[in-house]
C-alpha cells in the first residue's frame, strides 16, 4: 500500500509542484482546446497557436501574481 500511496504522492507533486493555480490553468486551457479539436471549430494551425499562446499566458500571469504579492509582503514587513 505505500507504493500505491508514494507514486500518487509523486505524480501530485510532479504535476501540482508549487503553484496549484498552473496546473489548474493548464487543465482548463488543455481540456478547452480538447473541446475545440473534437468539434473541429477552428482550423488546426489556429488552434496549436491559441492554445500554446494560452499556456503561455496561464504561466506568464502566475509568475506576475507572484511578484505582485510578493512585493506586497515586502512592503508589509518594511520598516515606517
């Protein structure tokens, strides 16, 4: 049972990592553009392009919301 338990625990943490709101935008922007493919709406060129621009945006605006509170956190523990 603790080989079952440790490689769901790897998988999560290989998957998940550090930031939870990556992989949940990753998921949605994977499972969109699966929905998009089997209802052929665009053409495949089109959407390799979205979707990689997407992914690309989900990581870029988690990176940003981490600074952003990090600097908060920085100007909280400053001193007056």
């Amino acid at each position: 049972m603790r080989f079952v338990s440790g490689f769901f625990r790897f998988w999560y943490d290989f998957v998940v990592g550090d930031d939870w709101r990556i992989a949940a935008g990753v998921v949605a922007v994977l499972g969109l553009g699966a929905v998009l493919v089997a209802t052929n709406a665009l053409d495949d060129t089109l959407l390799v392009l979205l979707v990689g621009a997407a992914l690309v945006g989900v990581v870029v605006a988690s990176v940003v919301a981490g600074g952003v509170a990090a600097a908060r956190a920085a100007r909280s523990d400053a001193p007056n």
